[in-house]
C-alpha cells in the first residue's frame, strides 16, 4: 500500500502546505489564490505546474466542492443526507466517505471496496496526515478528496461556531 502525507503549515490553512511521498520528497504543494470569489485550492507538482484544483460550488441547487484533475472536472463531493445519517459522496467517480470525518481517520469507499484510508499524524508539531491507497492512478483524487474533506470540516465548524453567537 503507497502513502502521501499532507503537511500543513502551523498557523493557517490559508498558507497552502506540502505533500510528500513515502521518501520525504515534496510532490504537490497546495495553494489558496489570493483573491478568489469562492472557497478555492489549486495543487502544483513537483515542476509547479497546475495539475489539479477544487472550487467550491457557487450554485445553491448544487452545493459542495467541484473536483478537477488537468482542467477537468472529476467529480462533485457534497453531504448526502438519508434516513441512515449522512456521509460525504463524490459524483462521477461514485465514492462514499466513512468514519470519523471530524476526528480525521476515515475510509473512501467505492461499493464495498476501499480505495484509500486518511488519518490523521498525530506526533507532529502541525497537522499531518497520511493518504493510503493501493491504485496509483487514484493518488491524485484521493488528495482532492482528502483536501476537499478539510474544506467540508472548516465551513461546518464556522457555520457551528457563527450558530454558537446568534
């Protein structure tokens, strides 16, 4: 099983951060832009080229995080609510996330499969966390997944703490 690992800049998420293989060496570095309309992230690799991005949805009919690889969209990860709780689901690539999102350590899940694990570091002095997958080629979604998850958190945190004030 292959393993990246997020490593976020002590203060802020706003700062961007790293990612690093199983060796140590930077492969992605990801970026907030410093004017943007809505939440958004772009992930560089190793040269600095744009290979991926996520922007949240702007259109209420459609809420959630749109997902691209190369200029593409990949995919939509938005909150499904059913009568069995809810759980964050990502469209075209049909995955579902399991566990204890706020506690970071969870599955992606396709059908019954697992396609990778996210946990959280915690002997760091920021935060780190560890993406495990099998299949090389879903390295790339995983990270936006992962990264997009965090985003999710964020909004449902200050949406919490703004409730908390009224």
């Amino acid at each position: 099983m292959a393993k990246i690992y997020l490593a976020q800049k002590f203060f802020t998420f706003k700062d961007g951060f790293n990612v690093f293989d199983e060796k140590g060496q930077v492969i992605y570095s990801v970026k907030t832009p410093l004017i943007a309309l809505t939440t958004e992230l772009s992930v560089d690799n190793a040269q600095g080229k744009k290979v991926a991005a996520i922007k949240k949805s702007m259109d209420p009919l459609f809420p959630g995080y749109n997902l691209f690889v190369n200029g593409q969209k990949i995919g939509r990860m938005y909150m499904d609510h059913t009568l069995l709780g809810s759980h964050l689901h990502i469209t075209r690539l049909d995955w579902n996330i399991e566990g204890n999102l706020l506690g970071w350590s969870y599955k992606v899940k396709k059908g019954f499969g697992v396609v990778g694990r996210i946990s959280v570091q915690p002997w760091h002095m920021s935060d780190h966390y560890a993406i495990e997958f099998d299949n090389e080629k879903d390295e790339l979604s995983l990270l936006l997944v992962t990264l997009a998850a965090f985003l999710n958190n964020q909004e449902a945190e200050a949406k919490k703490n703004e409730s908390k004030k009224s």
